[in-house]
C-alpha cells in the first residue's frame, strides 16, 4: 500500500501506486484510459451481462447466450457469425480453405508442413511407397507414420496404409496367413 493518498490512483476505490503522475493512475486504470479513452471501462464486462449469462456479439452487435460463442478466444464473435463467415470464405475461394485446411491438418496431426509432405510425393516419384501406384483422381497419397513414435515414413495409397494399419497389430498377419490358407 501507499504510505500517503497522493502515491495512489485516483480512480475511486482504487489503492494501488500511481503509474502516470500526469494522470495520477495506477497501472491497470492507465491501460484502460490508453485503449478506451477512460480509466474505469472494463471492455471484457461491456462486453458481458452483469449474471455472464450473455455477451455481446462484436461482429452482429446483438447479445447472446454464452453457449452461443466457441471457448477459443480467437473466434471473434458467436458461433452463427462465425460460420457465416466460413460459409461465405468456402464460397469465394475454396481452393484457398482447402489448401489452408490440408496445411494446418498436415502439421497438426504428422508435424510436417505441406512443402515437406510434397518434398516427400516428389522424392517417391508420385506414386506409394509400398505398391508403387499412383493416387485416385482427386485423391492425395496418406501420411504413413509409426503410431508409437509419430514418425513420418512414407506416403501410401489409402489401400496399403489401411492394410499395413492392420499388420501393425500384433497377431494379425499370422492370423490373416491363417484364414486364407484353409
């Protein structure tokens, strides 16, 4: 605490140590004045209802259930908004939200990034790793990776990466070598 009532913020209520002698504000009451023009506003509550059953839309301006927004602070704005905006991206460029969504599914699930994963395509000459054919027609060549170790060891087809899923599994191919051979 302040030793006197001039060391301290002037925002009623508020004991904390000034920041801004100009001012006479505390740090937080000075972060406030600087984004919002006053010192008292606190954006996340004109934002949220006093009970935070609602909020308020940024994008449509009008105030919802919070179940109506996504838990991810970097959607801006509720989930209808938020789709609408997606709806119409799909619309206008889809090509660009495929390659953006193959992008971000190709590093989140194998870490590679899609210069790697065609690197790769490249290297194999376009076809699988394992039974050397080429894609289906629209079709693009599966990440081949280790379940234990999540390292990336090819590209195959979807037929030879469902059927080496299955060799994986301890048992099968034996088992497998079995039924087919009574």
């Amino acid at each position: 605490m302040a030793e006197n009532s001039s060391d301290t913020c002037s925002v009623e209520d508020c004991n904390r140590l000034i920041l801004n002698k100009k001012r006479r504000l505390c740090q937080m009451h000075y972060t406030r004045f600087m984004r919002h023009g006053d010192p008292t506003i606190h954006l996340y509550s004109a934002r949220m209802s006093p009970d935070r059953k609602w909020r308020l839309c940024p994008r449509c301006q009008t105030w919802k259930a919070v179940r109506d927004f996504y838990k991810n602070a970097a959607h801006r704005g509720c989930r209808e908004c938020i789709c609408a905006a997606n709806r119409e991206k799909w619309a206008t460029e889809p090509e660009g939200m495929r390659q953006a969504r193959r992008r971000h599914l190709l590093k989140k699930k194998y870490g590679i990034t899609l210069e790697e994963y065609d690197a790769m395509l490249e290297a194999q000459g376009g076809v699988c790793a394992l039974c050397g054919s080429p894609p289906p027609e629209g079709k693009v060549l599966a990440v081949d990776h280790c379940h234990n170790s999540q390292r990336v060891r090819g590209l195959l087809c979807s037929h030879c990466n469902i059927s080496l899923e299955r060799v994986e599994i301890p048992g099968w191919a034996e088992a497998a070598l079995k039924y087919v051979a009574t």
